[in-house]
C-alpha cells in the first residue's frame, strides 16, 4: 500500500509542476488509469508502467507517443549509475 501511495503522490506532484499547455497529458494520463481502473481493483505503479508500455508499442499518432514516452520516464527515472 506504501507504494501505491507513494505513487499516486509523485503523479500528483507531476500534474501539479506542469502548466497550461499539457492538458493533453492530463488527459491521456486520466484516460489511461480509467482504463487501468476497470480492469484492477487498486492500480499498481507496474500495471501504470505495463499499460504505458502496451500504448506506447501498438500507438500510430507520434505526438501521443511522445506522451506516452514522457510518462513512462516519470513512473520509471532513469538510474544513476
């Protein structure tokens, strides 16, 4: 449950730091986890992850690619190595 939470705060915090202009990503992202809602009981930051990967593979529209891409590297930041 730790997780989730600790999720669904950096989400939050994500779609607070954007401006007016990525209203777009919003909306992709609130119809993605409505998606995800219907299927799950509770939303995991692996089904959020599995579901973006699932888009972003069968996507034709470039610019809703690039949504996708940008989400994906929220939920999953690159390592520092």
């Amino acid at each position: 449950m730790g997780k989730e939470s600790n999720t669904a705060n950096q989400i939050d915090d994500y779609f607070r730091a954007m401006n007016e202009g990525s209203l777009s990503e919003k909306q992709t992202y609130c119809k993605l986890f409505a998606e995800l809602t219907s299927m799950h009981k509770t939303v995991s930051r692996k089904d959020i992850i599995r579901g973006l990967v699932e888009k972003l593979e069968t996507e034709k529209d470039v610019r809703v690619a690039d949504i996708y891409r940008n989400m994906l590297e929220m939920m999953h930041p690159p390592t520092i190595e």
